[in-house]
C-alpha cells in the first residue's frame, strides 16, 4: 500500500493531482514488490529539519528516503519531498513538476528497495532502472540533459 501525506499545501496548489502522481511513481517503482511505502509531500524546512537530524546536513533537499528496519514488515519506509527545492529543479530543468516529482519519488522507492549511487557502477544501473520505470508512466528520460552537456 502506498499512503501519499500532503503536508504542504503548495504542492496542491502547483499540482493538483500531487498525491496522485507521487502514489502512480511510487507504485510502478515497487513492482512486484509487496510493501508499505509511506510519501510525505511537505515544505523545504521539514526536510531541511530532517536532513540536519539524521544526515547532519543543514540544508533542504529534494528527498529523503528512510528504510525501514526489516522488523517493520511490510512497512519498506518513508519519503519525504520538499516542494521548494522539488519546484525549482524542475523550473531549471526544464520539467514539468509531475515529471519530476514522478522521477524522485521512483528514485526514492528505489533507495527503499536498497539501491544507491555511491559508485559509477551503482549510478548507472539505479538510472537505468529509473528510466525504465518512468519510460512505463510516459515520463521522458530524466538524465538526458545530463547526457547532452
């Protein structure tokens, strides 16, 4: 089950359908994957609150992913975006903001799931993974600009 909070009505109001998006994400994310995920759409100073607490990092972020502890099963954990930073990326990107929330809430699945990016090797299947689900939801490749500069 995916439980998508809105915490920040700034989402709404930017994007109406948020919740509905971030729910769409996250569960073609998960796959086959049976699990609980929980979404919080929320403002840049709950995240940047969250960050310093538990990645000693006094700043807002996009998202935090926090897995939970396999005792909590089927709980996989939680999500959290802010919308601040969420809007202005994709402004700069050049994306829509479905469009991006849709890739970070995948992103974010996907840390739940155990994936990461520390090493290039790492970077390069999570992305490809990542592509793959939002090619699924219509959502074009996040990564291209990247590979145009």
């Amino acid at each position: 089950m995916i439980e998508v909070e809105v915490e920040d009505e700034a989402w709404t109001a930017a994007l109406p359908e948020a919740a509905a998006v971030a729910q769409r994400a996250a569960t073609a994310a998960l796959g086959t994957v049976e699990g609980d995920v929980v979404v919080l759409l929320t403002d840049d100073a709950a995240v940047q609150d969250l960050n310093a607490r538990f990645r000693d990092k006094d700043r807002p972020t996009n998202v935090l992913s926090f897995p939970a502890a396999e005792s909590a099963t089927p709980h996989l954990g939680d999500l959290v975006l802010a919308y601040g930073v969420c809007a202005a990326e994709a402004q700069a990107q050049g994306k829509s903001l479905a469009d991006h929330l849709s890739h970070l809430t995948v992103h974010g699945v996907l840390h739940l799931l155990g994936r990461d990016h520390v090493d290039e090797g790492e970077a390069e299947e999570m992305e490809a993974e990542e592509r793959s689900i939002l090619a699924t939801l219509g959502v074009a490749d996040p990564y291209r600009a990247d590979a145009d500069a």
